[in-house]
C-alpha cells in the first residue's frame, strides 16, 4: 500500500512522528509522497528527519495556492523558489501542492492563478508530474493545466472531491485521481460513483493527513496506517479484490513518482 499524499513534517506529527511511520510499516504502507510547503523553513528542517525515519517516503515541493499572496506580494517568482527548494530537498520528485481554492480564497484568485501557471510551467520545463489542488475552481484549473502544458508532465488530483465533469477532464489531460479519507463519508456517495469508474491504472488514494480521518477515525488526527480504510472503501466500491487493488495503486505511484 502507498500513502501518495501525507504531510508528515507539519508538526501535528512532531511528538511522535517515530510511532506513526512504525504504525503505518505495521498496517502494510510501504512508502508514500510527503508533501512539503516551499519557503516553510520548519517544515524543510523537519522533512530531514521524515527522511531518516521512513527512507522509502519521496517528497514534493511546491506553493499552495492558500499561500500564493505572500509570494505575489513579494515580488518572487514562484517557479525559481520551487526549483531552489526541489534542489534542497533529497527524494523531490513532483512539485506541489499546487493549484486554486476558490472556497476559502485565502489568497486574491489572480494571485493563485498566476503562481499555479508559474509552477505548471517549471515542471513542464524540468520534466516533473504536478501534484494538484483544486477547490471550487474546476473551470480555470483545467484551462491552466491545459495552456501550460500540463497535459505532458502529468501528476494527480489530490485528493479528489469533484464530479464526473471534473474526472473525466482529468483523465483526458492524463493525470491521475487520488482518493482521501472523505470516500469513507456517508455522505459520499457522488463521489463513491466517481471512483467506482475510474481506470485502475489512474488509480491511487492517500491519507492527506493530518486531516482528512477517515471513518470510523473521523474527527482525529489522520495518519499514513489509517490509508488502508480508504483503500479498503475503494475496492469496496469497485467490486475488487483489496489485494490487487493495492498492488495496482502501488505501481501507479511507483510509475508516476518512482521509487
């Protein structure tokens, strides 16, 4: 099993971060993509000792879209601080999270989509899959990727939470759907239809934790181990075998990240 999006540098893991990677070696979770904030000095520091702890775990880099006033307003590009902070950091095999989040805009929608255009545009030109976020804001998501190149370099919608329109989009640029804990939601059941037709080889799923706690976790601290609830709800919605099913999102990451 591969957790393909944790944040385990935050520092909701930074009491007991041996624990939880023994916990997930425990529950079958061989390694996953660790995720990391560009210009989050702390969270670069801490991403040392992720390494030491689980070697197996590879990293991406990027500015969040939540993130993307700070750089706007500083005047740095955002694609040069990513290609500085991918050569800081061992294992960086993907830029993100990167994209728009037109739910909370916490950062001006032209900022955002200036910063993501930015990154698309340095991964197309360094060769490196894309780890996106989106939130609201299917329509200029798409046509970025579209316009930038997205389409050949690839990557996956993280945590995916949209609708038929929105996957099939998706697939057609190439990118692969990653599935969280909210597939697990009694509420989900839109989405359960989603994954449930989506291609096995565009398929992983992911904790994004801390959040995001899959049921019956819900409302604690996610982490990499609870990622085989999700994978156990999606090979329940896809009428497969749990076993095969976690092979497959296994050689989907390894043939999307490495490793």
């Amino acid at each position: 099993m591969i957790d393909s999006h944790c944040h385990l540098a935050d520092p909701a893991f930074a009491d007991d971060l041996a624990e939880v990677v023994g916990r997930a070696r425990q529950a079958g979770v061989s390694g996953g993509l660790c995720v990391l904030s560009c210009g989050n000095d702390a969270e670069e520091a801490a991403a040392g000792r992720v390494r030491a702890l689980w070697p197996d775990l590879r990293f991406a880099v990027g500015v969040h879209p939540h993130e993307a006033d700070r750089f706007a307003a500083g005047g740095r590009d955002a694609g040069e601080a990513v290609r500085e902070a991918l050569a800081r950091v061992p294992g960086a095999c993907a830029i993100g999270e990167i994209g728009l989040d037109y739910h909370y805009d916490l950062s001006a929608r032209e900022a955002q989509r200036r910063v993501f255009r930015a990154q698309v545009g340095l991964a197309r030109d360094i060769g490196l899959p894309v780890v996106v976020h989106t939130r609201e804001a299917d329509e200029d998501t798409v046509a970025i990727l579209r316009e930038e190149g997205g389409g050949r370099v690839g990557g996956v919608f993280h945590c995916f939470s949209g609708d038929a329109a929105l996957a099939d989009q998706a697939l057609d640029l190439g990118f692969a759907l990653s599935f969280a804990g909210i597939l697990t939601f009694p509420k989900a059941d839109a989405l359960r239809a989603v994954a449930a037709r989506v291609p096995a080889d565009r398929l992983l799923v992911e904790t994004d934790c801390p959040y995001l706690a899959p049921v019956p976790m819900r409302g604690r601290r996610n982490e990499p181990a609870f990622v085989a609830r999700t994978l156990a709800k999606l090979a329940e919605v896809r009428g497969a075998d749990a076993g095969e099913l976690s092979a497959a999102v296994t050689a989907n990451f390894a043939r999307l990240f490495g490793g």
